[in-house]
C-alpha cells in the first residue's frame, strides 16, 4: 500500500499539459488499465469481505449497506461491488481479466447479475465466449449477449423478466412553472421502438436549421401528435374528445391592453405569440371565445379551414412557403395572413402553408409575410432577434 502511495504522490506531481500528440490519450488508456487493477485487488479483497460475512461483525445486515456506509458508496455503486464480490471467486477467466486490467468493473458486474439470473454455472460454462464478447464490447452491449444467452438456456425465465418489466411501463407529462411540459417514462420495447423511428424519422433537416437533435426530436414528436389529432378530427372516428382547447378573448388575440391571458388545456396561461400560433390553424386546436361578455362575431366557419381549402391549399402550397424549406404539406400549418381575429378570411388568398418552426417565427414577428396576388407572398425578415426555431437570415428575403 505504501509502495502505490508513492507511487500515486509521484504521479500527482506531473504536468498533464507538458504530454504533447498522442501521449496524453496513451496515458489516459495506461492510467484506466491500471486504475482497473486497483479496482480489482479492492474486489479481490471484498470477495473474502463478503464470504466471510465480515460486513455482520461490524453491525451491517449486509455487504452492499457496509459499503454505503462506512465507503459511502452510492447504492447503485456499492450493489454493482456486492455483486462482483458474489461471483468473482467462482468465475476464474474474469477474475484473472479483471485483475490484468482488461476487463472494467462495469463489464464483470453484468457477468455477476447475469449468473444471478441463469446460474452460475451457465455463465461459467459459457465464460470463455463471454470474455471474448466483453473484450469487443461495451457493458450494455454484453447485456445484450448475455440476454440472448437467457433467452437460448431459460425462455420461460426471460418471458417472465419481460412480462415484470412490462408492468413497470408507464408515462408522466408534467406542466413546469413556464408553461413547458415535463416527459418522463418507461415504455415498453415495441411502444419505444416506435417512438423512437418516429422522433428519428422525417425528411432531412433544412439549410437554416439550427436546432439541436433534441430540439429537432421534441419538434418532430410535436408534428407526429398534432397530424394525429388532425387525422382523428378529420374522418371523425376518434371522438370531438381528442381536441385540446384554446380559451381566449378576442382582445386577448388582438393584442388590446389589458385584456386577461389566453388559455390552454392542460396547460393554462399563454403568452400571446404562442395563443396566436396555436389559435391560428384551427386544425387541431378547438377555440372557445368570449367569457366575460365578448361578442362571438367571429364563427367557426370564419377561422376553420375546411377539408377542401385544406386540399386545395396542399395542391397550390405542396410544402412550407417560407424560404428555402421543404417541409412537406402533412406536416405544416394553414397560416392566416392577415389574422381571422382581425377580420382576415379563411380562404386561399389569405392562407399559406408554414411548417411548425417556420409559423412560429411568423407569429414571434421576425417574419412578415405579404401577399402578392394570386397565391403567392414575400416573406420579410423583420427583426435582429434570433433562435434556433427561426430561419436565419437569407440575403434573397425581402
Ligand atoms: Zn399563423
Ligand atoms: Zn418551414
């Protein structure tokens, strides 16, 4: 112990930065082989700790509660060492791998919950593939081996593991303080494989894109929930339930001083640039008006784009007008140009297709939009002010 103290001492006194080219990745690698072994003699030790019961003479139930307290070990951390401890003397090859330095504690800890579902005995049989799989692959990756594995020696047990984790799915949608919504879940393999290939899925992001992947994937889960809800509220099987409601004064969208928030289910108050957006295209969003006295003189019929405006709008439109985007019809919004809140008409010389970024920029105003004539409009950029949801500025806008 002495020995690696100094050692250590003499370690801590050298200048990382002095390590020039390729010598500072090559002692990062040296340095976590041989932090590996460390890990490995401290197993080693903790192997007889545990056999032994020597956790139970110092008034501890158990190794793993010794370990968060007198190591204060996270649990996660000190039941990954209980483990390892567990298996390490009855899986010689990983025991010897382990304390050469090549193979992580995190790697050994799949091999020891593995033999706690198998069976030691077949994870020891199967040690020598095992090792050769853990060599090439990262811990989640050998889980995977080892899953396999189960499903070849014990399908019944693997069926039963897989019908426990399923009970365990579920969802949680949380509004923050701001108005934003919180996701946090588990779901099961097929629900998440599907997720997955639709927030991953869609057409190729545009020249102006500046969002992030995960800004790109929020937007997309966005564009996916919201055709849904279009799809059931057009062939009206899926109920007039499946709406989610904007409450909101005609002052409120108009912008008069001192008129009171709009509203969103589930949500609640808005800030006007976001109830002008979602009260814009009908198409999703359900509007109720009024409530303290305002006159409804602004129908359904005056705001709603029918299905066949709609139709005719993808043929004349076929994707979102702002410049340079692709983003196809299915995916976009029918823009009013002139506001319907503002006596705009719902008709085709007054909407224009914008994908869900591109109408926002819109109603955040860094955009203007002029109608030509015809079908046709200028988009104008009209501020300094930029996010990533916004195009950047292009020298042919204007
Ligand atoms: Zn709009
Ligand atoms: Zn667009």
């Amino acid at each position: 112990m002495a020995l690696i103290e100094a050692g250590l001492t003499a370690l801590a006194e050298t200048v990382p930065a002095e390590l020039i080219g390729s010598a500072l990745g090559d002692e990062l690698a040296e340095l976590h082989r041989l932090s590996t072994r460390l890990s490995a003699e401290l197993s080693r030790r903790l192997a007889v700790f545990h056999i032994r019961g020597d956790a139970a003479a110092d008034g501890m139930l158990s190794t793993q509660s010794w370990l968060t307290h007198r190591l204060r070990m996270s649990r996660a951390h000190a039941g990954q060492q209980a483990a390892v401890a567990a298996v390490l003397s009855k899986l010689p090859g990983t025991a010897s791998a382990y304390a050469a330095g090549a193979l992580s504690i995190a790697h050994v800890a799949v091999l020891a919950r593995g033999a706690e579902r198998i069976g030691i005995d077949t994870v020891a049989a199967a040690e020598p593939i095992l090792l050769e799989a853990a060599a090439v692959l990262d811990p989640a990756g050998l889980r995977r081996v080892l899953t396999h594995l189960r499903h070849v020696v014990d399908p019944d047990g693997a069926d039963d593991d897989a019908a426990a984790a399923y009970e365990r799915r579920g969802l949680w949608c949380s509004p923050t303080l701001d108005g934003m919504v919180v996701l946090d879940g588990l779901l099961d393999p097929d629900t998440g494989a599907a997720l997955m290939e639709a927030v991953n899925s869609g057409p190729p992001p545009a020249a102006d894109d500046r969002r992030t992947p995960a800004q790109s994937r929020a937007d997309r889960l966005g564009e996916v929930v919201r055709d849904w809800l279009a799809a059931g509220d057009a062939t009206d099987n899926r109920g007039a339930s499946a709406q989610v409601t904007l409450t909101a004064d005609l002052a409120t969208l108009r912008g008069e001083p001192g008129s009171v928030a709009a509203a969103l289910d589930w949500i609640g108050p808005l800030d006007l640039s976001t109830a002008r957006l979602i009260g814009c295209d009908c198409r999703v969003t359900g509007i109720v008006l009024g409530g303290d006295g305002t006159p409804l003189n602004v129908g359904w019929r005056h705001r709603t784009v029918t299905p066949a405006q709609r139709a005719a709008l993808t043929v004349r439109d076929k994707h979102c007008q702002a410049l340079g985007c692709d983003r196809p019809a299915r995916w976009c919004d029918a823009h009013h140009v002139k506001p319907w809140y503002d006596g705009g008409r719902t008709d085709l010389n007054n909407l224009v297709l914008l994908c869900r970024r591109h109408h926002r920029a819109v109603h955040r105003r860094s955009w203007r939009i002029e109608p030509l004539g015809g079908g046709r409009f200028r988009f104008q950029l009209t501020t300094d002010r930029a996010t990533a949801d916004e195009p950047s500025r292009n020298p042919r806008a204007g």
